[in-house]
C-alpha cells in the first residue's frame, strides 16, 4: 500500500506500468497486478540442491516479474536407491520433514489422508455424467470441475489461475496417456484422489503461498499407484517444489514429463521401509563405511565380481543355453557369473542354465561314466537314479489357482506367497520370491503338452499344483543356490530299471529349468521320457555312439571318491 496525501492506494490500483507524477517529493512506478505464473525448473546438482531448496523465490535463478507475468525457479528432484549409510539416510528423511528449516509437506501412499465429503464425491460423479452426454473438451470438463466447487481457490489471484490451468495440463496428460482418454473408466478414481488429496494435502500450504516468496515444498518418499503419478503431475504443474525419494530406484515420475530432471542415483538398492517415526539411535563408524564403499565399488551390479549371496533377494531366471556334448561337461563346472549372458539388473539375475539329454552311451565307456560321476560328485549336484521321483499330487487347487491370479489374468506371486496354503514360508524371503516367479512363468506360458481333451487352463492349474509339492531334496538344492556361483545341478539317470519318468516329474523339469537350476537327463537305451512331455526344443539332445538296456549306474572307486572329495575340501578351505 502506498500513502498519498489524498489517502491511500494499492499499487494495483493504476494503470500500467508508466512513471507517475512525484507524490511526497519522490519518483515511483506503479506496477499492474500479476495475469501470469510461469514455471521453470532450475539446474540442480548433488552439491547444490539443498540450499536451492530454502531459498526464496526471488532469490533462485530464472525469477523475473515484468509486465504483469511472474517466472519463478522450481526445485525438482529424484533420489533413487540408497546410500551405503542407512542410517543417515532414514535420519535425514526424519529430518527434511520434521525440522521446520525445510518446509517440506511429507507424501506417501500410507500418509496420504483418504477421506472425502460425500458431497464432493457426487458432484464427481455429476461431471463424469456430463462428459459421457455431452463429450466434454477438457476445458470445459474443468470449468464444470470449478463450478462444482471441486478445485481449490487461492487468495491470490494468479494461483487461483494456476491452479486451473494445472488441472487443464493434468487432464490432458490423462488424455493422451489412458485408452479412450476422458472416457475411461479409471477417471472417476483419479479425479477422486485428485480433489480429496488436493483439499486434505494442499489446502493448508496454498493458504500461505506467494509467488514473489514461495510456494509449497513437497517430499514423496516409497511406492505408489497411479493416482499418486497423477497428483504430483498436478503439483508439478502448480509451480510446487517437488522432492522425490525410493530406494529401490523406482522413479514414479516416469513417462510422465519429457523435460530433463536432476537425479542422483545412489550405490545400492532395497525395499522401501516405513517412513521413519523417529531418528535412529544407530551410528556408523569411518571403518565400516569405507570397507561398504570398497565393497559396494567392487560388487555392484555389472561389474562381475560379486559377493557371497549379494543376489539372495533377486529374482532368478534362466537362459537356457544350446551346447555341444563336450561343452555340457565344460560349461556345467563352471559358476554362473563367468558363463555366457550372465546378467544383473533391476533386482533381477539371469543365469545361463543346461536343460540336456544325452542319448545312448559313448564308445569310449570310462570317458562316459568319468563325466557323470565327476558331476554327480559335486555339493551342488543332485543325482536321481529312482523314477519316477515326484508324488503327483491329488489335491484339488482349482480355487486357491483362481484366487491367486493378478489383474493381468497371470498368478501374482504376492498373492501366492501369502495364501495359507503356501508351503514354502519357512524359506528365505528371496528365494520365496523366485519360486514364486518361476511359478507365475511356467503357468504364463505353459510348455507342457495337454492330455487329451485337456484346456490350456487346465494344464496350468496342473503346472501350478504340482509346484505346491516339491520334494525336500530338491527345495534344499534350491536353497543351496547362490546365483552368481556354482549353479546346482539335477542330473537323472534313467535306465528304465524303477520306472518311467512321470508327468509330475515334468512339470518340476520345467519349474527348476525357469529357476536357473541345471538339468541333466542320461537314457542309455536312447528312448524318450521326457519327451513325452515336453517339447524337444526346450532342451538340447546329444546322441553318443551305442545304445545300451539295463545298463546299472557305475558307482566311483573308493579311491576316486575320496580323491575327489579332498579335493574340493581343499578347494573351499575345510
């Protein structure tokens, strides 16, 4: 407010921005009231973007106010993964959003207030019956949203503007990125959270917002859904500070925007805890920090050295790898990490797995039979000489089948893991996961041949029963299995002496090939089994020189197991 001897004015109160005449002895310009807010985000580094943070508007770069439009710097960052220090890190979190220097609003999908007055629901659903009658622009769709009284309204005017033109950005991201645009069938619950989380959320901070000082800071911290992508969009569009933190890497502003954004990435990576509710009493010496910064340096993902179980909460998957019969024995010796298409990534691992059969028996007897038993003699080798070696199971799993399917129609392997039926909740957390993903891919695209009559839902219901029942010698060759190193192996010798190879040993084939296990298949007769059941394009087929019947398993010399046995004592230190 300006004071003149004939009372006072607001500066607003004249016209353009033109030299007026000398009021109490001093020059002055009067300045229109502000039509425009502009946005522009502001070239952050790591070393930089917290003071950038807790500057005020006019003090950031790209501020300018001319001729009626304002330009203000906008804060915008992502922080993916975690440091090596934990523990700072969750303290720091605590403290962005508890000490009152940082201003910032904390997010998260369990903090987010999810109530709404019925009121405001209805007139919701008001507009969406609008547009499905009338096939509203978006300009209008928003205009009927401010005439319901569902978008929030600011003091100042060139917010209460923003705010409108936000939502108009946000539905036209909507509309390009949804099937059917402003029709589709997600809309309602979008534009729900959107109006609910806009008065519980941003309400409070806009009633002290200024865009000539600041605007409202946020902090999105862990997982989200799509609403919550759309939201921050909002806030975005809005001119607010936005600060975005997960550390398992997951970057919920992907596809969203096309401009550039300061991200730093930080070494590891790991679930999203809880938001912490107090600081960590926990401090963490110079010692341990460097020798995690030597370990993290030599061990991260890609650079080929990694750790014992480093990769234990990864899922595992298998290339299945096509080999001559000589490279079967020479490959199968060697540890996951050094065979070819060996990858880590995004918390998954590929492992480059044998799935074999050898037919017949080589002329030359002691090379055939020194190979099998060298393999068998292995820690991480599994010999089955009896068959079949699965129990097929009766039980009826059409119901817990059904039930433990996503909405892509596929099993969710979250849902499978918690079912009261899961028989392998004693097992570590990752390996779970594995099983359970190795399940959902085997059902996904089922490779065993129907029986008559039998539909392709069928046998994936069959596939995902008989994974329930996995005998315990193969669940503890699993649980040997650090992904990186030495692959165990399956190896079945059938001489047709027991009996076949069944159906449900088929199915087990097909879940262990997609875990990453090796496997093996020995028929000195040279007849099929597991071609029974399987496609003969999933494995390789080696034919050796002679084909032999009830041939009985050469047992190792006493001497030559124990020399074995020494050796790979020595080789692991015992």
């Amino acid at each position: 407010m300006l004071k003149t001897g004939t009372g006072q004015f607001s500066k607003f109160d004249f016209f353009s921005c033109e030299k007026l005449s000398r009021l109490e002895g001093r020059d002055f310009y009067m300045y229109p009231p502000l039509s425009q807010l502009n946005v522009s985000s502001i070239s952050l580094s790591y070393e930089n973007w917290q003071a950038m943070l807790k500057k005020q508007l006019p003090e950031r770069p790209n501020y300018s106010l001319e001729k009626g439009t304002i330009q203000i710097g906008q804060v915008v960052g992502k922080f993916l993964g975690i440091p090596i220090d934990a523990d700072e890190y969750y303290n720091q979190l605590f403290d962005y959003i508890h000490n009152k220097e940082w201003e910032l609003q904390l997010l998260t999908e369990a903090s987010l207030n999810k109530t709404i007055d019925n009121a405001h629901f209805q007139s919701i659903q008001k507009v969406i019956n609008i547009n499905n009658e009338q096939k509203l622009s978006i300009n209008r769709f928003t205009a009927f949203l401010d005439g319901e009284q569902l978008l929030l309204k600011s003091k100042v005017p060139v917010i209460h503007r923003k705010l409108r033109e936000a939502m108009i950005a946000t539905l036209e991201l909507y509309a390009n990125r949804e099937p059917s645009g402003l029709k589709n069938h997600e809309l309602r619950r979008i534009l729900v959270d959107l109006v609910k989380w806009s008065i519980n959320h941003l309400q409070q901070p806009l009633d002290h917002a200024d865009p000539q000082r600041a605007m409202p800071k946020f902090l999105w911290y862990g997982d989200f859904k799509k609403s919550h992508q759309y939201f921050l969009y909002y806030l975005l569009k809005l001119g607010c500070d936005i600060v975005i933190f997960h550390p398992e890497g997951i970057d919920i502003l992907a596809g969203l925007i096309e401009e550039p954004v300061f991200t730093h990435e930080y070494p590891n990576k790991q679930p999203a805890e809880s938001f912490p509710m107090e600081k960590r009493a926990r401090k963490t010496t110079v010692a341990y920090r460097a020798s995690k910064e030597i370990e993290t340096i030599l061990n991260q993902e890609g650079s080929g050295l990694y750790k014992p179980w480093q990769l234990r909460d990864y899922t595992p998957s298998s290339i299945t790898l096509k080999t001559t019969y000589d490279e079967l024995y020479i490959l199968s010796k060697e540890i996951a990490m050094v065979r070819p298409n060996f990858e880590v990534g995004n918390g998954q691992v590929k492992i480059p797995a044998i799935f074999a059969k050898v037919q017949g028996v080589s002329k030359n007897r002691k090379e055939y039979w020194d190979r099998i038993q060298a393999l068998s003699q292995f820690e991480h080798s599994l010999l089955i000489r009896r068959l079949p070696f699965t129990i097929p199971s009766t039980a009826d799993f059409r119901f817990h089948y059904r039930n433990a399917l996503g909405h892509d129609g596929y099993v969710n392997p979250d849902k499978v893991m918690q079912s009261h039926y899961w028989p392998y909740s004693f097992l570590a957390t990752g390996l779970q996961r594995g099983i359970a993903n190795a399940i959902r891919r085997i059902c996904e695209k089922p490779e065993l041949k129907p029986l008559p009559s039998e539909s392709l839902d069928e046998v994936r219901m069959y596939l995902f029963t008989q994974a329930m029942f996995m005998p315990k010698n193969i669940i503890q060759l699993m649980e040997r299995f650090d992904y990186s190193q030495h692959v165990p192996k399956l190896m079945i010798y059938n001489n047709e002496g027991t009996g076949p190879l069944s159906r449900s040993d088929a199915a087990l084939l097909l879940l262990l090939n997609q875990f990453g296990i090796d496997i093996i298949l020995y028929n000195p007769p040279g007849h099929n089994d597991i071609e029974n059941y399987l496609d003969e394009r999933l494995f390789d087929k080696h034919w050796l020189d002679d084909v032999v019947f009830d041939l009985e398993f050469k047992e190792p010399s006493l001497f030559k197991k124990g020399l074995f046995q020494g050796i790979l004592k020595n080789l692991r230190g015992d």
